[in-house]
C-alpha cells in the first residue's frame, strides 16, 4: 500500500505571504506539516508543497508513494515532465530529481474538498510567517 500524500500551498496575495500543507498518511499513523515560506505566488506555492512533501518522503526512506494535490498544473507536471510557464521549470527540474528518490511515484489530482486537511495546514503556515 502506498503511502499517501496530501498537498497544497497557499498565499494571502498573489504574491505574498505563503505557506504549505502536508498531511502524509503511512502505515495507519498521520503526520501534518505546516511549513511558512515567506514571499511567493499561490502557484509557486502549490509546487513547494509538493517539493517538500517528496523531501519529507525521501528522508523516511518511503519507496511507494501516491500525492494528492487540488492543482492541476503541478499535477501534470509531475506527471507528464513538462511545464508551459518557463517561471516553473527550476521547480520541475526538483520535481524530476526527487522522483528519482520512489521506485513507485503516483500524483492525482483531486477536488479541493478532498484536500481539505492539506489547505488548513498550509493557510496555518501562511499566519506563521508572521512570527518568524
């Protein structure tokens, strides 16, 4: 069974202060990240996510892996490996690498309503900026 990965970034103006959610479910055990990350693009912030949550993944060692993410441009350039918005291809170019990490990588991109958990974590993150 994969591990499960839900993803999303955030940001209160475009740009402006953002952050990103990561709930990554794993072997019956949840864990949730609320990581600010200071001055970014609601899109650019949708990518860190998923950057961050591969990073996350990587360091546990976790082979099978299947994210989810409300966006569908950072979906399909994961999947397919290309971005149309050259602004986006030093993400891509992470994104590739760190694939390199999962034998077995998934993404699938689902509603907003699904991805509920991951968008509270990341408008949290958003406040927490504020304090660093």
């Amino acid at each position: 069974m994969p591990t499960e990965i839900y993803v999303d970034g955030a940001s209160a103006g475009n740009p402006g202060p953002s952050g990103i959610g990561i709930f990554i479910k794993h072997e019956g055990k949840a864990e949730s990240f609320s990581i600010p990350i200071g001055m970014h693009t609601n899109q650019e912030a949708e990518f860190l996510a998923l950057i961050e949550g591969m990073k996350l993944c990587a360091t546990r060692g976790y082979q099978s892996v299947s994210f989810r993410t409300d966006s569908d441009i950072v979906e399909r350039a994961a999947d397919i490996e290309i971005v149309k918005n050259k602004a986006f291809q030093p993400f891509l170019e992470e994104i590739i690498r760190l694939k390199s990490a999962f034998p077995l990588f998934f993404i699938k991109w689902i509603p907003g309503k699904q991805n509920q958990k991951a968008d509270q974590l990341a408008k949290e993150a958003i406040r927490m900026n504020d304090r660093n």
